[in-house]
C-alpha cells in the first residue's frame, strides 16, 4: 500500500486550471521526484500535499485512508515535512530553538532548554547530520541550515518529507552529502518526495518520477530503466538538446571592468574586499561560489544598487562608480536581477509595461518624447511568444505568474535590447529544462554577437557549461581566474569551499 498518494487533485485559481486531475503515488521507503515545466503545477501539488492549500477536487490518502489537511499544522500531525527552497528560519535564533519552535519540551510552564538541547544533539547524531545546536542560525552556511531544515521536520516524526529545488543552493560536496541523508532516510522507511529540475540529480537520487504537463500526470517512470531524454519527453512534449553548443570566444575590448572594487560589511571584515575583474566583447565570464560570499553585493555595486565603499567601475570605457542606474543603463548595462520579484518586476504592473521598463523612452517605445502604447503592446505580444511566457494576455499583471513565467519575463526584456554589457544573475533559476535551453542559447548568442556577459549562478553545472572564464569567490574575495579548460566540477568546487587541491 502507498505511503501518501494524490488522487484526481483538481485546483483553479479563476479560470486557470492549475492541478487537473492529478494523481501520485509515493511508496513507504522510496526517493520519488516530482518534475515538470514551469506552470505544470508541481508546487501547487506540494502545497496542498503540504496543507497549505485545500484542493477543489479529489483527495489525498496516507496509507489508504482519506485525509483533509487545512493547514500546514494538519499535514505535520499526520507525519508530512516540508523544507521549503527559502528556507522557514528564524536567523537570530539558535539551532535548537529553530529545530524545537512550537513543540518545546517543558519543565512546569517553562521551556526545558537542557532537555530541548540534548533532544537536538542526539536527533542530529541519529540521522548524521552535523550541527551546533547552541550556533546562531544567522551565522551558518547554506548546507548547514538546509540541514537544520530537515531537522525541524524529523523532530516532529515526519514519515514524508518534500522537498523543493533543495539543490538549489548547495556546492557539489553539500549536494552529495545531502543525498547521503536522503538515501539513510530512505533505508529508515521514510519517504521523500524531491521536486527537482535538474535531470542528474533525478537520475542520482530518485527511484521513480513522476512528471507532471499542464497540470496533469503524464508519466510515471522507474528512474533505472529512463534516460534523461525520455523524461525531457514526458516534461514538454519533445526533444531537447542536453549539450550547450558553443565555439570559441572571440573576445574583444574591455566592456565591463571593476578594479579593487570593495562594498563594507557590517562586521569589519568586507563582504567585497579589493574585487578586479574584467569581462571584454564576445566573452562569457561566471562567477561561482556558495550563496552568501559576496556575488550578490558585488552585482548590486556594478549596477548601481549600492555604492562601492571603495575601487572603481567602468561600462565600455566609462567611469560610472558614482552614477546611478539609469545612468549605467545608458552608459550599455542590461541586467538580470537575483530577485525577480522584488528588483526586476513591478507585480501589479502588466506584463506589457514590465517588458518596457528602463527602455519606455526610447525608440521605438517612445515617439516625439511619448510613450507609444501600441508598440509596447506589439513588442510584448512578440516577446510572448518567442519566450513562451504563459499569461493570458499582455495586459494582465504579471504578479500573477508562476516563478518560472515571471523569470522569463525579465530575461526576456534584459535580451531585448542592444546594451554591449549583460550582467545576468541567476538567469535561469525557477526555469524548466525547454525554458532553461532557450536561455542558454540566447546567451551564447549574445556572445557571439560581441556582447559581454557576466554570469552569476548558484549552478555550476550552468557555469561550467557557458563561461569562457571562470571566477571563484569566497568569503568575498576572487581565489581564482580560470579558463574554460582549467575549470571543473571538482577543482571549482573545492575553491567554492575556500580550498584548493593542496589544502585538500
């Protein structure tokens, strides 16, 4: 009998069907992901899954029994776990006060904080998931609060245990450890239900798929007997091509160059200390590291989001360290943003005026000094339709687009335009394998077209894949420039952890 299974799940918001249907079925002891383009409704499934949303239609069964969940409480005490992909953390907190929130031990009407730590150390020596239970949260590296994570989760004796993109942050060595705990958890008879885009991964770590398209389940595939093609298949409907072809940069002039550039922590240790680079004409340059080493504050210091405390920037020649964005941008900076929410989208505006923003005053958006209404709508129409963004039309507000949607949104107006330097952060994270490959392909080609672009990613396997240079960061300082033929998944990752091959 199943551990947990879906059965018909239906979920619409107004007249989008997100869920159609859907059914799942996750045996006890079993690593089974969940995959599926962007819109598919993967995490509408896992919400309700979880309680965080109540289904229009058809039910949820744990062992063969019906269950309702109306809230994330409900699913808890019926043994379900969720580690979300931002994580549900208190950062002032400590670990066992994290782990323990909302079902403390108790001494009398007071929390037992010794019996609440040793409960946290032994729990952690159990599953062999190294943490202090006395650090501060806030403090800790991605790994490590990911592990935190799936602590709180096990503290509560969940049986099922989702987890969303949970690689999404991770260094290769934080990875494989982390599916070292997913296979023990396994072999304790746990369940564990990954929701993943990345196909290595789904081929490592699952035992069976399942592959969700628009809002339906359209295949259920044993992982050893399924090729990456075949999953890709089931995802969107048709072949895609695994390997980003590309030839050799033919790099020009510096385009984009930072020179001891340095941004002030708040400790006295900067989080961007003393920072060269340069990235010239039809050259891709990547920057790896684990979340939190500086990248994003070196990112918001190039495009004017912060100011430097220190160094200099220069776009195409110019020296644009005290200018402000809109200044850059003519200087020739297009950007990518991290958060696509938050910095590159205005969520009540509508798709059409997103796809504008920054370039609304210039040919051909803008006539005679006014904003020519028909054009922007034409060119996001077409914009639509080449990034296959699913928005009923271009008129309607894109803060109600899934991730995914919303990512290509502000991909595909960075792309749009002719600026000679593309800083592209995260470009493809929330994408789909099709969507992902449709990127890739975009930047290459902008490469080629003698645009110089620098990427930023949490994905290695991304990086490695496009860059012509590759730098390492770490605790915000460059350790390393390699070319394209020095770098690889092991000797990256090792820098990513501070270490090289002789430290190791």
């Amino acid at each position: 009998m199943p551990e947990i299974e879906a059965v018909g799940i239906v979920k619409r918001y107004g007249g989008l069907v997100a869920n159609d249907g859907v059914d799942l079925s996750v045996d006890r002891g079993e690593i089974h992901g969940v995959m599926g383009e962007n819109g598919a409704g993967k995490t509408t499934l896992m919400s309700i899954l979880f309680g965080l949303q109540t289904p229009d239609a058809g039910e949820i069964r744990i062992h063969g029994a019906p269950v309702r969940f109306h809230s994330p409480i409900d699913a808890m005490a019926a043994g379900m776990g969720m580690v979300h992909q931002s994580f549900k953390l208190f950062a002032s907190l400590e670990v066992w006060e994290n782990i323990v929130y909302g079902a403390e031990p108790r001494r009398g009407p007071f929390i037992d904080r010794r019996a609440a730590r040793a409960q946290v150390a032994e729990l952690a020596g159990r599953h062999r998931l190294a943490v202090d239970p006395d650090a501060t949260v806030g403090e800790l590296s991605v790994g490590v609060r990911q592990r935190v994570e799936i602590l709180k989760a096990l503290y509560r004796d969940a049986r099922v245990l989702i987890l969303d993109e949970p690689t999404a942050v991770l260094t290769p060595p934080e990875r494989d450890a982390l599916f070292g705990v997913l296979r023990r958890l396994a072999a304790e008879g746990r369940t564990v239900l990954l929701v993943t885009h990345k196909l290595h991964e789904a081929a490592a770590i699952t035992d069976r798929v399942t592959v969700l398209r628009d809002g339906r389940t359209v295949a259920v595939l044993r992982t050893a007997e399924t090729s990456a093609r075949d999953i890709i298949r089931a995802m969107i409907g048709r072949n895609v091509n695994l390997i980003v072809e590309k030839g050799p940069a033919q790099a020009g002039a510096p385009s984009l160059a930072a020179v001891d550039l340095t941004v002030a922590g708040a400790a006295a240790k900067p989080v961007v200390d003393r920072v060269s680079l340069t990235v010239r004409a039809g050259e891709i340059v990547g920057i790896a590291g684990v979340a939190g080493n500086g990248q994003s504050e070196l990112v918001e210091a190039l495009v004017g989001l912060r100011p430097p405390d220190g160094g200099r920037v220069e776009i195409c020649g110019i020296d644009v360290t005290a200018a402000d964005v809109e200044t850059r941008r003519a200087a020739g900076l297009a950007y990518v943003p991290e958060d696509r929410a938050a910095v590159g989208s205005a969520l009540t505006a509508s798709a059409a005026d997103n796809l504008a923003m920054g370039f609304q005053r210039a040919a051909p958006l803008a006539r005679g000094g006014l904003i020519n209404p028909v054009a922007i709508a034409e060119r996001a129409r077409a914009l639509i339709r080449r990034y296959a963004i699913r928005i009923s039309s271009e008129r309607a507000a894109v803060g109600k687009l899934s991730g995914g949607n919303l990512q290509k949104v502000v991909v595909a107006r960075e792309l749009s335009h002719d600026a000679p330097v593309l800083i592209a952060e995260q470009p493809t994270r929330g994408l789909d394998i099709g969507a992902t490959e449709t990127i890739h392909a975009r930047l290459i080609a902008e490469r080629d077209n003698g645009r110089a672009v620098l990427l930023v990613s949490a994905e290695l396997a991304e990086i490695l894949a496009l860059s012509d240079r590759v730098l390492v960061m770490f605790e915000g300082r460059v350790l390393a420039d390699l070319a394209q033929a020095e770098a690889d998944e092991d000797s990256v990752g090792l820098l990513m952890a501070g270490r090289t091959w002789e430290s190791a």
